[in-house]
C-alpha cells in the first residue's frame, strides 16, 4: 500500500476514540434496528451481533482514517459460513444497508462502513499451511502483519501486503501489490480459490474453472487459498531522507526505477509536512545481503532515520510503523498511473506534493500530502492470467497515488477535490513528458470514491457488469458499498 511515509505509516495504528456523529436515529434509518435483532436471533453462537456500547462495535466499525468511518446500528462478527449467508439473506432480504469490513484500510466513506449493519470479518482469521500442496488458507479478516508472523515459522510468505494494518481481503480483491510482486506477481494471481458467498447466500469455492466468478468476483470471500512460497532471511527496512538531500533523493529514486533485479523493490512516498518534504522508502531485497550496488544511495545519502537490515520477512513488514496517530485524522487517496519514474517527472510529483500541501495548510494547519512512487520490473504482470485489473497485462502502470489527510470535517469537500485535482495533474504530467498514458489504468486500491471504473477496468467493464446481473440480480451487493458496476 502507499502508506510506507512517515507521515502516513503513522495512519495504520487503529483508531481508538469514538465515532463520528451521524445520527442512528434519522427517520429512514428506523428498521435497522429490528434487522439487527433478527440477525441475532437467526445466527448461531459462533457469530456476535454487537450493540454501540459495546467495545467489539467500536472495533468492528474502525477505520484507518476517521472520515472512512460511519455509526453503524449494530456490528455483527460472523463466525462461520453459514451465519454469513444467514447474514446476508437478511439484509438482501429487507434491503438494509449493510458493510464488510476486513482490514478497514480503505480511504473512501462508505465503501466499508454504513449506517445499516456493519459485518467485521475478524473472525475468520486461519492461518493453515498446507505443505504438501504448497498453499495456505487465510482468513479474510486478517492483516497480512499478523498473516506473515503466523507464516514465519515455516519459512513461508505469501504475496501480500507490505505495511502494518492493511487487510487480507481489500488488498486481494483490489489485485494487490507487494514486495515479491515482480518475482510472483499480484496478490489475484496468487490466489488458489476464494471461499464466495454469493449474494444469494449461496456458498460457493471459486477456482479458476469457474470462469466468469474467477474474473470479477461478488459476494463475500470469507477465506483465501494463497500459493506458498519458502521465505529465508530478506535485507531492507525504511529510510527517511530530509528535506536538504531532495535533490539526491529524486535522483537515487530514479535510477533505483531502472533496476532490473527482480528481487529489490521499493516503496517511495514524498510528504509535504509543515512546509518540509520528507522522502520515506521501505527497502525490500529477497535475501539476506543486497545485491552489489542496488542500494547505494539508500545506505550513503545521510538520513533522518534508516534501519536498513538483514530480518525477517515479518519483522521487515512490521518495522515499516513509526509512531501513534492521532485518532481525528480524516484522509482520502487518489490514483494514477505513470509509466516510467524519470527524475523530472518524480520532481513534477515533489513539487506538486508542495503546491498543495502550501495551498491547503493555509485551510488546516494539519494537512499533510504525499506522492507515491512504485517501480516495479518489467516482468510484474507476466505471472497471472487475465483478471479484471489490470485490464491489459501488456503494459505496466505503475499503481501510483497522491494521499492527503487532515482534521477539519467541513473541508472534507475541498480535500477531495484537491486530492483529486492533484492526481489529475500528476496523470497530466506522465503525458507531457512523453509517456504513452492516454489509456492509464489506475490501481482500485488507490482509487478515490470518484473514479470511472474504465480507469480501472478498462474494457473489462463490460463484461464485469454482466457478471454483475447475472450473479447478484437481487442487487444485494449495491447495499454495500464500493466501486458500482
Ligand atoms: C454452541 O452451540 C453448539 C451446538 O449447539 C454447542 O455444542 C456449543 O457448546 C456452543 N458453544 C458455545 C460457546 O456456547
Ligand atoms: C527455518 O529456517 C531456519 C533458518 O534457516 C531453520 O533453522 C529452521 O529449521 C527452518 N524451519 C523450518 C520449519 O523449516
Ligand atoms: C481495494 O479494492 C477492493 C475492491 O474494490 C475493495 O474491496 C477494498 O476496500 C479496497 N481497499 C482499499 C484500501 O482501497
Ligand atoms: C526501524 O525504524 C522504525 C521507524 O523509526 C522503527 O519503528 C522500527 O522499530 C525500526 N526497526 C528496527 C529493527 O530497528
Ligand atoms: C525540480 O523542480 C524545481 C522547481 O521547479 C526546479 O527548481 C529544479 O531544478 C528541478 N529539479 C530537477 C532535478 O528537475
Ligand atoms: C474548518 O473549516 C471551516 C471552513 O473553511 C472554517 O470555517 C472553520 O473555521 C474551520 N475550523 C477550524 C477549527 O479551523
Ligand atoms: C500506447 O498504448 C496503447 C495502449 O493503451 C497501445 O495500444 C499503443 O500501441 C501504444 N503506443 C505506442 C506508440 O507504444
Ligand atoms: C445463487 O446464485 C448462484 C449464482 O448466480 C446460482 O448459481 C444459484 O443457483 C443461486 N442459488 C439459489 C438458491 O438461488
């Protein structure tokens, strides 16, 4: 994910205080209740339907920004299969709005929150190696952190996450970037099957014969089967480089994007922090000494902070948090996708970062925005087959994203808009230099609650929607929320 920058790995600690005031009591929001105890009443004792008094509700409804979180009517934690699709019959059924929360880490309001029910995954959290078939089951409520702890007595990863706090589910069903991407692909190409309830209620185990399911699942995915693979010792950590050494810093991180070494990879964030622009970058190299020369810059361009290292794959993923947040922060993400990180055009990316960190302190002294730059090598899509996104594996777009936070709820509006109008230009800029980017695909996981799904999906959108009508023609899954197809 992006948040690897000072500012923003702060953003993955979990929320802690109360929830935002929307009122459970407006008028339409009347029945909810009622479904909240007739869920209770129907489910069996492995599932929990939580009240707002309860501590497990105020979990359940936790986001990783504070204006991605809404006062549900209830929580309730399922505990098996079938209590999922009791769950989502009933729902389906009164066609209350409901969410499905797995890690929470998405940015965009509604997308997995709701004033109706709020469903929270953390149950099903397995982690079940699987030896002999060189796989592991993982449960969709888990963070990959806590997957790869669980993984690492058995020298095993998996392709997933690469800071704290990101969830199992969100990062798979959005394709799902991570440090061995270039030498195992997306985390959607890794997958074996899915475990689906369907929006029917019907329990299904996806796999790839399953054709169109396969292609652009609906429902609710209660565990994955991810491909295994041995993990011993990696090299890598996170540096900080100040505002002074900028004008190193763009061009260690450029040429750092012509490296060919399938197994480093890096993670850049520039962060406009009260008139500084701090460089953050989580260091990854698959093995226990880099390879010669590929981090030069990282280990002798002087830094605020580094911990370059030979670790764990774990202990790596988990080294990528600094501090606490505050629980008041509010913040959105916004995509595009550029095709190559030369110099000039990662210092475009810098000094937009200033332009509107400059323009929107002066609206709230806490703003802080940050650009992300994600190279990967050439062959990141040659491991999969086709899949939703990315819509043509024939041409990289770097999963690139502008995050911005702050903490004055009336200028959620305006972040927006700027959040917005800042990946536009950066989208802009790719073309100006040059970049083949007319058709630009953007990363959904990146992706503001505004983007036109061809952005994403290309046209794959077409075939998504009839899968849409066919598998979920109820529309139960339109009372969640998400990207609408
Ligand atoms: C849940 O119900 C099952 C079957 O009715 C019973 O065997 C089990 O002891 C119950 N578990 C708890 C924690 O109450
Ligand atoms: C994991 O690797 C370590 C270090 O190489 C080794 O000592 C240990 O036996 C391995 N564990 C397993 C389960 O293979
Ligand atoms: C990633 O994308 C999936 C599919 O659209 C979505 O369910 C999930 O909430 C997204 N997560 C983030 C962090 O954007
Ligand atoms: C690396 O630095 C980060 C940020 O300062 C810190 O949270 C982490 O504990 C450090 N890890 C090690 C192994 O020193
Ligand atoms: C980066 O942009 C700034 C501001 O426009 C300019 O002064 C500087 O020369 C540029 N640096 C590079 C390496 O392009
Ligand atoms: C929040 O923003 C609004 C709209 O710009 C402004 O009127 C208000 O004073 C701000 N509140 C604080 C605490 O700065
Ligand atoms: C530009 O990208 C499109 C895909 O969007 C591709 O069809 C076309 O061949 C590319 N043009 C060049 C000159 O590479
Ligand atoms: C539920 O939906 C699936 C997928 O469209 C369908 O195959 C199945 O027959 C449906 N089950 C019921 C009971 O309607």
């Amino acid at each position: 994910m992006l948040w690897a920058s000072f500012a923003f790995a702060l953003l993955s600690t979990p929320l802690v205080n109360g929830l935002p005031d929307i009122s459970r009591r407006d008028s339409s929001h009347g029945n909810f209740q009622a479904v909240c105890n007739q869920i209770a009443s129907k489910v069996s004792n492995a599932s929990q339907v939580f009240p707002p008094s309860a501590p497990q509700y105020t979990a359940d409804n936790q986001h990783e920004f504070f204006s991605a979180t809404q006062a549900s009517t209830c929580s309730v934690e399922p505990g098996s299969v079938e209590d999922v699709s009791v769950i989502l019959k009933i729902v389906g059924r009164t066609r209350t709005p409901f969410a499905v929360k797995g890690g929470g880490h998405t940015g965009n309001p509604g997308f997995s929150s709701t004033p109706g029910v709020q469903i929270a995954m953390t149950r099903f959290n397995a982690v079940n190696v699987n030896a002999d078939a060189g796989t592991v089951v993982v449960g969709s409520g888990l963070t990959w952190d806590n997957v790869y702890e669980r993984l690492s007595p058995f020298n095993l990863t998996v392709a997933g996450g690469r800071i704290p706090g990101v969830g199992v589910s969100g990062l798979l069903l959005g394709g799902g970037y991570s440090y061995i991407a270039n030498q195992r692909g997306l985390g959607i190409d890794n997958v074996v099957s899915y475990d689906l309830v369907l929006p029917n209620g019907t329990f299904k185990k996806v796999t790839a014969d399953d054709e169109d399911l396969w292609f652009g699942l609906r429902g609710i995915v209660t565990q994955f089967t991810l491909k295994s693979f041995p993990q011993g010792e990696v090299w890598g950590g996170i540096v900080t480089w100040g505002t002074d050494q900028l004008e190193a810093s763009i061009k260690a991180i450029a040429k750092f994007a012509t490296v060919t070494d399938p197994k480093a990879a890096i993670l850049t964030t520039y962060a406009y922090i009260s008139g500084d622009v701090l460089t953050t970058t989580s260091v990854f190299y698959d093995g226990p000494v880099p390879a010669p020369g590929v981090f030069d810059d990282f280990l002798t361009i002087p830094a605020i902070q580094s911990n370059l290292s030979t670790r764990s794959f774990a202990d790596l993923v988990k080294s990528q948090i600094s501090t606490t947040i505050p629980s008041d922060v509010r913040g959105l993400y916004c995509a595009f996708g550029p095709t190559a990180y030369s110099a000039s055009y990662i210092n475009d990316s810098v000094n937009e970062v200033i332009f509107w960190g400059r323009e929107l302190t002066k609206l709230d002294p806490k703003v802080q925005i940050l650009a992300g730059i994600e190279p990967f090598t050439s062959g990141l899509l040659s491991h999969g087959t086709p899949s939703a996104y990315p819509p043509d594996r024939s041409q990289i777009y770097f999963p690139s994203g502008v995050a911005l936070t702050w903490s004055n709820s009336s200028l959620d509006q305006v972040m927006a808009q700027s959040v917005r109008q800042a990946a536009d230009d950066l989208q802009a800029a790719a073309l100006r230099e040059g970049q083949n980017v007319t058709n630009a695909v953007v990363y959904p996981n990146y992706s503001l609650f505004d983007t036109p799904l061809e952005a994403m999906y290309g046209d794959n959108v077409e075939r998504l929607q009839e899968l849409k009508r066919t598998v979920d023609p109820g529309n139960v899954m339109n009372l969640a929320g998400g990207f609408r197809f």
